[in-house]
C-alpha cells in the first residue's frame, strides 16, 4: 500500500511521468512548428532530436547567474520555483491512469483555476521586478491578457462542471466516461463551441502564438522573461511546459471523456496519454498558423466577442439542462 | 564529454547583432535558420535577449558608433559564451578597414572571438560549417 502510493508519487502519475510529460511535449510542440514551416526542427540530439529539451533545461541549468541591479532577488528567486511547483501540484487533480485523480476532492477543477490565476500573478511580479524597460512591458501585457481570458476561461470551464453536477475533474471525467459518449455528454453543439472556446482561451493562459504579445521577441525582446538567466531560466520553462501539458491534460479530461478508459484499468493511462497530445498537437498547430495580435487586438476579441460567448453558453447549458430534467 | 558539455554543444541558442553590416550576411545568417537549411536541426534557437542567449553573432565591421554596444552586448552574456564572427567585416573590418569610423573586426573590440567565417557573405552552408567547429570546440572543453 504504501510502495503503491509512493510509486503514484512520484513515478507515475507523479513526478517523473509529469517531467517526462513535459519535456516531450516541448519537443512536440518544436516538432509540429517545424512540419507546418516545412522544416525538420531538433534533429541531431537523441534519436529525432527527442533529448532537445532536456539538453536546453541541462545547459541553462550550467549557465552563469546574473541577476541585474536593482532587480528584486526575492521575487527572481521564489518566481521560478513557484512557476514549476504549482502546475505540478495542479497536474496531480488530473485523473490520469485511472478514473480517480491521485488528489480528489470537490472544488478540484476551481482549484486548478486558482492555480492558473496565481501562475498569471507570478508572471506579472516577476517581469516587474526585474528592473527592465522591456520586462516590465511584458508584464503589462500579460496582466491586461489575463484580464481578458480569465473570466471566459472560467466561464467556460464550468459548462462541464454544470453537466457532471460536480467540481471536481474526477468526477467530471467519470461523468462522460459512463455516459458513453465520445465527445461530451451533453448537446453535442453546446459541448463543440464550448471545447473551442475553452481552447481559445487556453492559447492566450499559455501565451501561445495569436496571443504572444507579452513576450513578443520581436518587439520587446523576450517580454517578462528578458532578465533572466540561468537556473531562473530553467525552471520557467520548465514551468512553461508544464503549465501546458496541465491545460492539454485538463481540456482532455473535460471535454474528451471516453467509455474506454473506464472498462479497463490498463487503457486509461494509454487513453489519457492520447488525448492529451491529441490537445497539445493541435495547439502547436494553430501556432504554426497564426500570427500575432497587438495587445489592444487581444483585448477587444476577448471583451467583444468571447465573454459575451461564454456568458450565452453558460446560460444555454443551464436552459438545456433545466428543460431536460 | 561529460553531461553538461553535451547539452552546451546540444543547444547553442544564438543572438544576432548587426554592428554596422551592408545587411548581406545578415540575410545569409537569417537564411540558415530558413527550411532548406534550418539549423534548430542542431538546438539552435534564435533568441532576442543576450540574457538568453549562448553565441553571439557579429556581423559587419565595427563602427565607433556601434562599439560600446557591442561590448556591452557581450557583457550582458551569461558564461560561458561564444563569439562567432561572419562575415569579412566582422574578421578584420574587411573594405572598411582603416575608415575613420571603424575600429576593424569584431576581434579589436571583443575580448575573444572563437570561430571566424570568412566570406563576403559567406553561405549559409560556411555559416553552418563555422558553427559545427564551435560547437566542436564547445564539446572538447572550453
């Protein structure tokens, strides 16, 4: 009992499937963006160049560390760890090898917002406190984003929640699972525009491409993160794949609900493991499609058009789900 | 080798600085980062931040007016960090060699330059073959 529960702990669903997760995702990601470019991307570094990231996170690891005058060292320091250990902590309400998330209780899935939220918060403090012209724009930038994808995000996270009658992912998870239905178990329109809302939305918690402005290389150097090196460095972008195999993971474990994972013990991992690159290969797709907005661009289409969306499909849901009962 | 000599000749992430150039190796450099010739093939990552950033590539001669920057490019670099100069300007200031406003290759200006590619422009391929010998000299030690 207790080998099981530190086997879940710490190798797998735990740290190191988690780690792995990560790092396979940000060659994935690299990878997808090279095919659309017509390109091969990392080559040369283990087979297919699938040691790349894990060569990256090496070096920056060896890497000098400066941290600029003036800047805070407190937030610098706290930032990036905290970057790392709070989608990790996130990842474990994700139900993953079973229908049971290894932490499950009800509120999982606000809890897992929250965590997005305070993620955001981070990234705002330290570009902040870096002491940077251009640090302090990312921050700008990404604290106005998150003004604008947050409310929709939540919104729409909570049709599911409303359908499974539960805020917990587990539950929610083990609500489509035995509806049997592949995609969502309610009204197949409401639970397409939803899953593409949510997706949206999650391009802009990532900072992806439509909606990169706050690290913008091209205009503002490399946005929040400019200062930092090294082991900061590091452990943001490790934070950074992180943060996105937890919102692949999580649109998985809510919209792409299957009768298969809950039949048998042994799929459910191989399933989950599925959807969730199936989540993540066609985020880096869009990527690979899309150029950047301007800040006030981002802003618009989410005050403008999204909200409002999301505010009519939570309404909906609950109309559908009122007449159906 | 050891682990860490491997994952710094694994991924070199470069930063460019164009230090008075008439543009032409600027487009070549740009150009080994294109799909025919696509050098994250290798880990490289063109990065905006010298913060970031692993190899610095100079292109062009040094003027007076860009110098300091240049310098204080360099310093912003985390160790350990790599110069490469492309281009004849950048090797030796190459026709503007002895202008009143140039103070010659990257060389006279930075503290080390680890490997040279001569050309005026060089190719992508040369640009490719001078940051192969780096990252063998990265590989061997420093």
């Amino acid at each position: 009992m207790v080998w099981e529960m530190l086997f879940s702990i710490f190798i797998f669903p735990g740290y190191a499937f988690l780690l792995a997760m990560a790092f396979f995702l940000e060659w994935l990601d690299r990878k997808v963006l090279a095919k659309v470019q017509d390109r091969y991307g990392p080559l040369t570094v283990g087979p297919a160049g699938i040691l790349q990231p894990l060569a990256d996170f090496i070096k920056l690891l060896s890497k000098e560390d400066i941290v600029p005058t003036g800047a805070s060292r407190a937030v610098l320091t706290l930032g990036p760890i905290l970057l790392v250990a709070l989608p990790l902590t996130a990842l474990f309400f994700i139900p993953m090898d079973s229908r049971r998330a290894l932490v499950s209780f009800e509120g999982s899935l606000v809890a897992i917002l929250f965590i997005l939220v305070i993620t955001a918060i981070l990234v705002f403090l330290i570009g902040w406190a870096s002491a940077n012209v251009f640090a302090a724009e990312g921050a700008m930038r990404s604290a106005l984003q998150m003004l604008s994808y947050e409310i929709p995000l939540a919104l729409t996270a909570l049709c599911p929640a409303l359908v499974a009658g539960s805020l917990c992912v587990s539950a929610i998870y083990e609500r489509q699972a035995r509806g049997g239905a592949p995609f969502m178990t309610f009204l197949p329109p409401l639970g397409v525009i939803s899953f593409v809302l949510f997706l949206f939305c999650t391009l802009a918690e990532l900072e992806r491409l439509p909606f990169d402005a706050p690290e913008a290389e091209t205009e503002i150097v490399a946005g929040w993160m400019t200062e930092l090196t090294g082991r900061r460095l590091a452990l943001i972008k490790l934070g950074r794949d992180l943060e996105f195999l937890l919102l692949a993971g999580l649109t998985a474990s809510l919209y792409l609900g299957d009768p298969w994972s809950y039949c048998s013990s042994w799929l459910a991992p191989i399933s989950f493991v599925l959807k969730t690159l199936a989540c993540a290969i066609l985020m880096s797709f869009i990527r690979g499609l899309m150029a950047r907005l301007r800040i006030d661009q981002t802003l618009r289409i989410f005050w403008t058009y999204t909200i409002p969306l999301s505010l009519g499909l939570l309404l909906a849901t609950t109309l559908a789900l009122l007449f159906l009962h | 080798m050891g682990l860490v000599g491997w994952a710094r000749a694994s991924s070199p992430w470069i930063l460019h600085f164009n230090t008075g150039a008439c543009n032409a190796c600027d487009i070549e450099v740009v150009a080994a980062l294109t799909p025919r010739f696509d050098i994250e093939r290798f880990g490289v990552i063109k990065v905006g931040s010298p913060r970031h950033a692993d190899v610095l590539i100079v292109t062009g001669p040094v003027t007076r007016e860009s110098r300091d920057r240049l310098i204080r490019i360099y310093q912003q670099m985390p160790e350990p960090k790599f110069v490469m100069a492309v281009g004849a300007c950048a090797i030796s200031g190459g026709i503007f060699a002895g202008c009143y406003n140039v103070c010659g290759g990257a060389a006279n200006v930075l503290p080390k330059v680890d490997v040279v590619v001569p050309g005026c422009p060089p190719k992508p391929e040369a640009i490719i073959d001078g940051l192969a010998m780096l990252l063998k000299k990265v590989r061997g030690g420093r």
